[in-house]
C-alpha cells in the first residue's frame, strides 16, 4: 500500500519495503501533505515493488492508508 512522503522524509518502515517514489498528479502543487508529524511540504507517492512494476505497466491508481482510499500519480 503506497505512502505519502516529502523528500526530506523518505519512509523508513520495518514491515514494508518502498521501491521508489512517483509525483501525484499536480505536484509539486498537489493536496497530497507529507505523513510526518510535523511536515507540511507537498508529499511524493512512494509504492512498493509490485505497485512499482504496476505503475511501469501504467497503472495510475493505488490504495492508500486503507482499501477504500486511493491516490493517482502521474
């Protein structure tokens, strides 16, 4: 499931493994905020392997947070 991170916060998760980052449509004047506490910055939508190949295959939707929520890259 993809996270939203600035650059300066590149998610350093222990039960998932983040492939890379990709821009959200709009960025970097986009409603996606950086998910650290205390960062305001416009976030990047880092995904994890396989929703990396998805998204080299040209998917543009991922879930987000939970299966109902869903963000688009670009």
């Amino acid at each position: 499931m993809a996270i939203m991170r600035c650059p300066a916060h590149v998610p350093k998760c222990t039960t998932r493994a983040y492939a890379g980052a990709v821009e959200p449509v709009g960025y970097p004047d986009t409603a996606l905020v950086c998910g650290s506490v205390s960062c305001r910055e416009p976030a990047l939508i880092w995904l994890e392997a396989g929703e990396r190949k998805e998204f080299d295959a040209g998917e543009r939707i991922f879930k987000a947070f939970t299966p109902s929520m869903k963000v688009r890259a670009r």
